[in-house]
C-alpha cells in the first residue's frame, strides 16, 4: 500500500472520529463552526499489502479554546501490529469569517472531559509527539565548522 493509501485511511479515520466527537456536519450546520487541519504528520512503520484488512484508533490528546490535537494509529488486523501512525493539528474555525474562533464553552468543556477519560482508560499512545527533522547535510564543497 502506498502513501496516498494510508492517507486515505487516516482522512477517513479522522472524518469518523470527528463526527463521533460530536463536531461533524451536524455541528458545521447548525453552528457555522467547523474545523480545518493546519499540521499533519504521518509515520510509517511497516508495510501493508493488497487486501490487508485495517483498524484505526483514534485520540483527542489535547483540546484548547481554538486547537484540537488528534493522534491516530492504523493496525493490521491479521496480526494486530501497527503499521503507521499520524498526528494532526486542527483549528477550530467560524465558517463565515474563515478566521479562526473559540470553541463554545460547553464544546471545549465536554472535549476537555472526553480527552481525560481517554487518558484515565489507558493514556496516550507511544509515539506522540514526534517531530519532523531533517537530517544535517554536508556540503562536500564547504569545510565542516
């Protein structure tokens, strides 16, 4: 499976785990609110072949009055390993002024309380908080310092 494949389970992911945060489409209409990705970081740890059945498990790491973090991880489901990951930013925006807003207080409130349970059941995931680093390069022609 390539790239573009894992991208396509995690967006799908992403978008279900939205919904069943209670921000959805539903929340867009009667609200005006939605949110959009601002950073997204995909790793991937090990190959999936054609036909390979997958699962993701998704968390609310943390929630603030505008920014929402979501870690998600993909696993195999014939042996159950995990084969990539993906760490997202989202910004929680008014639709009809495309700027960023504060989330309506009981929204943050119950997120809040949703992010807390999840880490109470079992915390967070190994692996969050990973950044993206590019390895130092040597140019042959420059002396090292």
């Amino acid at each position: 499976m390539n790239a573009q494949h894992y991208g396509i389970v995690v967006y799908r992911a992403h978008a279900a785990f939205t919904d069943a945060l209670g921000l959805g489409d539903e929340y867009v209409r009667t609200t005006g609110f939605g949110k959009v990705v601002v950073q997204s970081a995909m790793t991937y740890e090990r190959e999936v072949l054609h036909g390979s059945r997958l699962a993701v498990d998704s968390w609310l790491l943390g929630v603030d009055a505008k920014r929402l973090h979501f870690f998600h991880e993909v696993r195999n489901l014939g042996d159950r390993t995990r084969v990539a990951v993906s760490e997202q930013l989202d910004l929680h925006v008014d639709l009809g002024t495309r700027r960023t807003a504060a989330m309506p207080d009981d929204v943050r409130a119950r997120l809040t309380q949703f992010t807390a349970e999840q880490r109470e059941a079992g915390g967070h995931p190994e692996g969050t908080g990973r950044r993206i680093r590019f390895p130092r390069i040597v140019d042959a022609a420059q002396p090292e310092s």
